[in-house]
C-alpha cells in the first residue's frame, strides 16, 4: 500500500501462481490495517491467511 492508501501491484505479478497473487494482496490489504511489519501486521496475516508463508516462498521461486 502506498502512504496515500493506494494499492499498487508489480507487472510481473501476472506470472505468478494465482495462489502467490492472492497471498501479495492479502499482504498488502493487511496493511490497511496495520502499516508497518510490526508483531499486529504478522498476527492478521496469520488470522485471515494461515499459509502465507509457503505462499510467499511459491512467489519468490516464481519471481526468481
């Protein structure tokens, strides 16, 4: 998210496995909430997306 609440996405997010695309949007509605990657940020992301890590690891394999 952007300082002005704005959600902006890589291009190249398109290549992505769908589930790593949900998991990027996730994240960054997350931050809506909680802006910094503070304890509250991963706490939310660990409600509303409980594998979200092995999303962020299928992304970064795909994006490398």
């Amino acid at each position: 998210m952007s300082p002005a609440g704005r959600l902006l996405l890589n291009r190249r997010l398109v290549q992505a496995p769908v589930d790593a695309i949900d998991y990027v949007i996730t994240h960054e509605l997350c931050h809506v909430a909680e802006p910094h990657h503070g304890a509250a940020f991963f706490e939310l992301l660990d409600k509303v997306k409980p594998d979200w890590e092995r999303r962020k690891q299928r992304l970064e394999r795909a994006m490398a």
